[in-house]
DNA sequence: TGCTTCAAAGTGTGATCTCGGTTCAGCTAA
DNA sequence: TTAGCTGAACCGAGATCACACTTTGAAGCA
C-alpha cells in the first residue's frame, strides 16, 4: 500500500470527540462528506485498521461506519480479502445514477418552489456568488463545496426528509468522480448557465423553469463524468 | 419485554450457515426480507442480544446488520437508551415515500417494457395469479410475498441495480405497514384491479400504461396505508 | 393507598483478541 | 535469469468483555 494513495486521509484528522453523538455516526459523516467533496479517488481502498488509527479509535466504530456506507453505495468490497474501496462506477451505473437524479432531484426542484421564503433565497443566491469566484480562481475544493450548498438548500425547501436522504446517496455515489468531471473543458461555463438559469426561476417562482434548470445541470454533469470515466481508465 | 411483541421472530429461526457469505450479510439479507414481508409490527423493538440469540451468532454480526437496515431506513433508534425498533411513520413521511416511489417505480416500469422476455412475463403471470389465489383466499402472507414479485420481476426488467435498490429501500419502509393495509376494504379488489391492467400493459409492450398502472397501484396502496396508520395511532 | 427509592436486569457502545485468509517481498533452486 | 516457494505482514470477521446508561419493578415509607 503505497502512502500516496492514502491522500484522502491526510484532509481528515483525530476525530474531535463531541457529547451526544456516538463515535460511529461522528465516523460516518465525517468519511461521507469527504467522499461527496471528492477527498478520495475511485478505486482508493480503506483499511479498517489504517482508518481506526487515523480516526482515533478502535476498529469497532470504524467497522460499522465503512458498513454503513458499503450499504450506501459509497464504498464496495474489493477482491477475495473483502478490502472496502471507493467504487469504480462504469458506463451504465453512471448512466442508471443520472436518470435516477434527473427523476428525485427534478421532482425535488419542483416542490421546492413553494417552500421556498426570502432568507433561502438569499443563501442560495449567496452559494451561486461563491461558486461563479471559485470558477474565476480555478478552486475546485471551494466550488464543490458551493455546489452542493447550492443544490441541497433548493432540495431543502421541499420539506421531504426522506426524498433529501435518497438525493443525498447518490451524491455520495458520484462525488468522488465529480473532483475530476470539474477539469473538463468549460464545465464550469456550462454549470454556472445552469445554476444562473435555476436562480431565475427561484425568482420567478416558476417551477417547470426551474426543473428544467436542474435537469440539463445533471445531464451535463453526466457527459463530464462520462469523459472523466474515460481518463479514469486510461490512466488505471 | 412482553412475549407478544417478538412475534416477529417467531417466523425466523438460526442461520443456516451458507458459505461464500458472511454471517452479517446474511443476517442482513434476512431481516430485511422480514420487514419487506411485514413480519415485524410498527414500533416493534430489536434487541441485539435477543437477536443474537435467535440467530445463533454473538451481537457483532448482528450489530452491523441492524446499524445497515437503520441506515437504509428499515429501523430507527428510540429514547435514550438507544433501542433500535421498527419505525412508526407518520402521514407526511407516508406522503413523501409515496410520491418517491411514484417517481421510482414509475421511471422503472417505463424502461421495464424494453427488457421484458416472454420468461420473465411468465413469471409475473405466475405471479398475478398467485396473488388472486391468495386475495381469494384470504391469504395474506402468500399475498404480500408475491405482490413483491410480480413488481420486482417488473422492475428488475429495467436492468438498473441502482435503481432497483433504491426501490427495494422504499419497499422495505413500507413493509411493516402493508400487513395492516391489505385488511383495508376492498384493498383486494381495487390492487388486483391495477396489476390486471399492468399484465394487458406488458402484453401490448405499452410502456405508457404500464407507468400508469403502477401508479395507480402506488397510489391506491398509499390510501389505505394511511387508513391503517389512523388504526395504528387509534391502538396505540 | 400512593409515592419515593433503589437495586437488578437489560440496553447499546466500544476495545481487544483470535482466527482464517490474502498479499507480497525476498529467498531458494532449477 | 527466472520460476516457484516461503514466511512475515496485513486484511476483515466474529466472539467476548467492560462500561455507562436506561428501564423497570418491587420493597419501603409516608
């Protein structure tokens, strides 16, 4: 195991032990923010003991946590020894994913519209500035981290506890892919005509408008990832 | 702990120890078809060490299945002490499943129709059939075991796994409720009424009435689903 | 009779240990 | 030089134990 493919870790740190929240949970969102922000590659394995150590803790919590999101979608079993890794997701997971987020995020985005108050707004609208200055500086981390800000405060205002859990999986699916969709050619031009498009509609109240938004957001995403999927394998 | 709330496990025994699987995922495998088949009641406690008992394992394996079927949504974690038990839904939550199977199933049965081999809609004959045997009789068990089957051979024809799993998380959220739901009036009737029009649909390979049968029976399933939840609070 | 108290039983959580298996570097022998 | 072997290191899986906490029910008191 060579120390370069463990750059994933070196972002994260001792768990900083809060009250009211066992150790496991704390373990699981913190890995699961670090795979929809794209800390890890495609194919990185995680070992439970290397992670325990990492984490601060015994195997135990860690165990339950991996388990957790192997249940999610966000790590898969590799090989004969069961060592847990982020997916290599080919053509047709990709594709399977992208209907499922044009299908959930769609009907989520036309919901959204009549939960949607002024002080939402303005966050959102906020999300957009920040992500169109960290497309002008080239800051991958610090658009990710907007766009997702961005999206999810829409899929908020639907008020579906569960539809945001589901929405949120499949982030968690394609997030480690999404660090290298962004190096695509004018992928930020074209996602930022999306999000421009959405907070038009927000404004509007329009929510065909707004569904249209984010479905053509996803489908382009989509076609940067398939071309990302395509380096992926090059350089495997 | 009364005796009369662990009738669930009456129906499960230990585990037939198959190789190639790990004993956790097996436990897994088997709690979740339970509660898909409604073997266990809303709010109905799971004790690891209880279960542990019944499955002849020690509490670990049986940890980390329970720690994934709360994670899937299967069970949630109640009062103080943590107890993990099967979750009591409320309306809204009834809605927001409801309208995301909708989306799902929906989605899933338009793609179904360009899958489907003359096998397959055998079985979902065979399967049709079965469940009018089992309404005819009154049968609930053999009702609910094949209602899941004549919709998943369904689904499963789309040739999506990430959808189909998505699907089979919303089917393992209502479970627990469907038992009550079929004693609905007429429940019987009315769902036969849908599936009957998804067979003459997949015969006729028209992806448009297929979608609109499952709806149909989405929708359906979800009124009497909250008739029932009236009768849950009412005995609670 | 009704209330408080307190101990026993039950709960999940996390740490530690053993086990069988895989992986891989380094050595031996052809 | 290379094919094959070997042993150390590492992996996850599962059992067991200690611990803190909650629940509960019966005893004891007002």
């Amino acid at each position: 195991m060579s120390v370069e493919l463990w750059n994933g870790w070196s972002r994260l740190g001792p768990l900083a032990l809060r009250e009211g929240q066992t150790t496991q949970a704390q373990i699981y969102a913190t890995l699961r923010e670090a795979l929809i922000s794209g800390y890890f590659r495609p194919g990185e394995e995680i070992s439970l003991r290397r992670a325990a150590m990492v984490m601060g803790t015994s195997v135990t919590p860690v165990r339950e946590a991996l388990r957790q999101l192997e249940s999610d979608g966000g790590l898969e079993v590799f090989g004969g020894n069961r060592v847990l890794r982020v997916p290599i997701l080919n053509a047709s997971e990709l594709l399977d994913i992208r209907d499922i987020r044009i299908n959930l995020e769609g009907f989520a985005a036309t919901l959204a519209i009549s939960g949607m108050r002024g002080s939402r707004l303005r966050l959102i609208d906020n999300a957009c500035q920040l992500m169109q200055r960290a497309a002008d500086a080239g800051d991958a981390d610090m658009y990710l981290e907007n766009n997702w800000r961005f999206h999810s405060l829409i899929y908020e205002a639907a008020g579906r506890p569960v539809l945001m859990s589901m929405i949120r999986g499949m982030w968690l699916r394609v997030g480690p892919l999404i660090r290298t969709a962004v190096t695509a050619p004018m992928h930020f031009d074209r996602s930022m005509d999306s999000h421009y498009a959405a907070m038009e509609a927000l404004r509007k109240t329009d929510a065909a408008a707004l569904q249209a938004a984010i479905i053509r957001d996803i489908s382009d995403a989509a076609d940067d990832l398939s071309a990302s999927l395509q380096d992926q394998v090059r350089t495997a």
